[in-house]
C-alpha cells in the first residue's frame, strides 16, 4: 500500500475537463480474409451495431449500470454529451450517511510486529481492508498470499481437534470480530506495490475473468465483506481500460455472490486504493470506474521521500509550490473528473518518512538513517525520536520532528494535524478517513492515537451491517456461523 514514491511526480494543472475519453485500440479486420468477412451473418452485424450505438446514447456508465442487473443499486445520470458533466454513483453515501473509518491490517503483522486481529480497534472503524492477496501473473488466480497466518494459525480458545475442514488463522479473528460489531465490514485488498507488477496481463479477457472467480469465491470462503483492489498502476490506456472492465466484471461477481445468498446486491462491497500523484491519477478512467465502486481510498501520502534532493512534507494537506501535492489537490482532482466527495476517503499514513543530514524542510539531505523495519521509514508509535523537536504547519496541514544534533527530520502526522485532516473531511464533506497501517498507531489508551482521534473528530459513522451468512464456504464452522464463539 505504501506506494514507494508514486506521488513524487510533480506536474500539475487542474483543467475542468482534464478526463479526456481515450478510445480503446482498433481492432483491424486486414488479417481476415475476404471469404471470412463475407461469410459474417447481417444479423450479427445489425446487433453488434445496436450495441454500439446503445453505449454512445446511453454513455459507458449507464450500459454497464444496466449489465449488472439490478437497477436500484447502481445510480447512473449524465448531462450533455462527451465532455459534459456526468455523475455516477454506486449505493451514494451508503448506511446512514456517517464517515467510513478504513484501517489496514497487514497479514505480516503477526510476526515481528506481534499485531494480531485481537489487537484491532474495533469500536473506532467501519471497515478493516485485509493486505494482501496475490495474484498469479499468468492466470490471474488470486489466492492468499500467507496460508499460515491467513487461514491456519491457532489462536486462544481454537481446538486442534475439531472434525472437518474448518477455518482459523486471522481471518477466524476476523470474523469474530465482525461478530462483536456488527457495523465492521472487512475487504480483502489484493494487490499492493510487491503484487501489482502480477497485474501485467489484465488486458486480457480470461485472465480477468479468473481473477473475478477466485476473488468472489474467496469472499464467500473466508466470510468477508468485499474486495479492495490495490494496483499500482496502470501504466496504459489499454491497461487502465482493462481496468475498468475488471472492477465492473467484479462488481457483476459480487452482485451475483449476494443474490445467491439471497441478500441485497449492495451487501458486497467493492473499492480501490487510489494513487494521489499527476502521473498516476491521470490515466485512470475515473467516471467508468467509479460506477463499480462503493468508494475510493486516496492514498494521500508519500508526496516526499528518498527519492527526492530536498526534505519535505510526505503528507500536507496543502501545498505551498502549485506544482507539489498535496491532499488537497489530489481530492480536487477526482471531484472534477465526476467522482463525488462522498465517496473520497482520505488516507493517512501511520509512520514517518527520515530525511537525515539535513537543515530542514526544503533543505538538501543525504540518507535516510534507520528505521523501526526499514530504512528510513518509522512507526508513528515510535515518534518523535528522544532529542527531536517536532513542528505543527497548521496553514499546510503537516508537521515534522527535527534533532538539531542528528540533523534527522521525520515528516509524519501529529495529532494535531490528523485532528485538523478530520475537520477537512468533514467540511469538504469527504467519505471518511483511512490508514496505512493498524499496526503502526499508538495504543487508544496513550491518548495520542491517530484512529481514535480522528474517529472522535469525525462523528457520526456509517451504518451498515456487515455479513455474517455464508452457506456456501468450504469452511464447516463458518457454514455455522461459528456458533458459541
């Protein structure tokens, strides 16, 4: 999720209609013989031509509005032609119109970290994204990526006699979890920066449809609320339209997996980890995508780094250079390309990123020191440092801690800023908050925990009852719901 630099590009001018439509590649009929394009029936071409002209009167968000199925949850209205204002949604605000609370929870947590689902906030989040599912880059299979602790780690109070195939593992304490708040749905988010090079081939058809059937299937095995989809990123049109199609095929899937489980086809959700830099942001099909989606998670850091000659804010809110991000810009940007505030959570990151031999913000660095697990990279736990300093920029929305000795800036969220992020969200009238990653916050009871503070700050949450109904796992003891547990 941490996106290694994707929002270090620099390049920005807002336009209001910077979405231009890019049409998908011709196909050429030159390599068909004559005989073969003679022999084509009228009545294919008739149709074939029917549903051409049924997209372009109707417009791309309205056919596939339509594909799904069901009417009353997919919300499609356009104005004017191409280059007009068009607004697409799928199920508006959702619940009761309060703000999402998204976290991460990383399956790796379990090990040096010793973060463990038991650990997991509950009462402060409306959804927990599970990272991450792999996928295979040939097939397009998606499958989890650490059986051991996904699925069959015993936790306390787990038997190793039970009969049957049954499930454990983090996700067991996950859905024990979900039994406890009943308004706490878990995604599971596939993808991420070390899987998404294994997204190279979604251009094609039958890779995606693989990767639809795993997916579903794999929420109707581990008892989970949807799919979020982290790919970093599209690189093409070609791959950014594939794109589409592949959230509106899941979307579709998931639809699909509700109406067996005789649910209403919004029971599922469906959402994306959305990159915040120019480069990245531009290519994307936002309009076309945001038909499927339920909301988007902006991945509203990493604006300064290692890769960078000067130290800087990784997470401002606001941007003093009109060429650098910021929060702010990024969440402008997507407004402008039809997706509606409602359905933008801003994410945050719970860590710092070192900038070491430096002089300050805006001064040149060399290194980045060490880390609490990488190199230049720490827990906001273990912040600041002994010795540091730390900074508030409230007219940036950022704040760093500098050790004059060390010459080590630290550019990371404080609470004041988080707190003054929650007031943003709630006047710009956003989706919520997200955070990368659970593990990383200060416990609730420091009085300094980021989560809990800005859920404080937010107010009213989104109700909307996760899915504790799955007949059809291949798991016995969540077929029966995990009874007594």
């Amino acid at each position: 999720m941490s996106s290694k630099g994707e929002n270090s590009d620099t390049e920005f001018v807002i336009k209001e209609n910077i979405a231009r439509p890019t049409r998908p590649p011709s196909t050429s009929s030159s390599s068909r013989s004559r005989a073969n394009r003679q022999s084509i029936p009228l009545s294919l071409i008739l149709g074939f031509g029917i549903v051409v002209l049924h997209i372009y009167v109707m417009g791309f968000g309205n056919f596939l509005s339509q594909k799904f199925g069901n009417k009353d949850h997919i919300a499609v209205s356009s104005q004017g032609s191409a280059g007009g204002e068009v607004q697409q949604h799928f199920g508006g605000h959702g619940g009761s119109g309060g703000k999402r609370v998204v976290g991460y929870f990383v399956n790796w947590g379990i090990y040096g970290r010793k973060y463990f689902p038991q650990n997991i906030p509950v009462n402060d989040l409306t959804h927990i994204n599970y990272a991450f599912a792999n996928v295979n880059k040939e097939t397009g299979e998606v499958y989890l990526s650490d059986t051991w602790a996904d699925v069959e780690i015993h936790f306390e109070g787990d038997r190793w006699d039970e009969p049957g195939t049954n499930l454990y593992g983090c996700f067991k304490a996950i859905y024990l979890l979900k039994k406890q708040n009943r308004n706490l749905k878990v995604l599971l988010s596939i993808g991420g920066w070390t899987y998404s090079p294994n997204f190279v081939n979604i251009v094609d058809h039958n890779w995606r449809r693989k990767f639809v059937e795993t997916a579903v299937k794999l929420v109707e095995d581990l008892g989970i609320d949807g799919l979020d989809i982290d790919y970093e990123y599209p690189q093409t049109s070609e791959q950014a339209l594939a794109y589409v199609s592949l959230l509106a095929e899941l979307r579709k899937g998931l639809v699909e997996l509700a109406q067996s489980n005789h649910q209403p086809a919004t029971q599922y959700e469906l959402t994306v980890a959305a990159p915040c830099g120019m480069q990245n942001m531009e290519i994307l099909r936002h309009k076309e995508m945001d038909v499927a989606l339920d909301f988007w998670n902006l991945m509203a850091y990493d604006f300064a780094g290692s890769w960078d000659q000067v130290a800087g804010h990784q997470a401002a809110l606001y941007a003093d250079d009109p060429d650098a991000n910021s929060v702010d810009k990024a969440v402008r940007f997507y407004n402008l390309q039809g997706v509606d505030k409602s359905k933008l959570v801003v994410g945050m990151p719970l860590y710092g990123r070192a900038f070491a031999n430096t002089d300050g913000i805006g001064q040149p660095f060399h290194g980045v020191g060490e880390g609490s697990w990488e190199a230049g990279m720490w827990d906001y736990k273990a912040l600041p440092q002994p010795g540091a300093q730390v900074s508030n920029e409230p007219r940036l929305g950022a704040s760093y801690s500098y050790d004059t000795n060390q010459r080590l800036l630290i550019s990371y969220d404080t609470p004041e800023i988080a707190r003054q992020k929650a007031r943003y969200i709630n006047q710009e009238g956003l989706g919520g908050a997200m955070w990368w990653e659970l593990d990383a916050d200060k416990p609730e009871h420091s009085g300094s925990s980021l989560v809990k503070i800005v859920r404080d700050e937010l107010g009213n949450l989104e109700q909307r009852q996760n899915e504790l109904h799955y007949p059809h796992s291949k798991y016995e003891n969540l077929r029966a719901g995990m009874p007594g547990q």
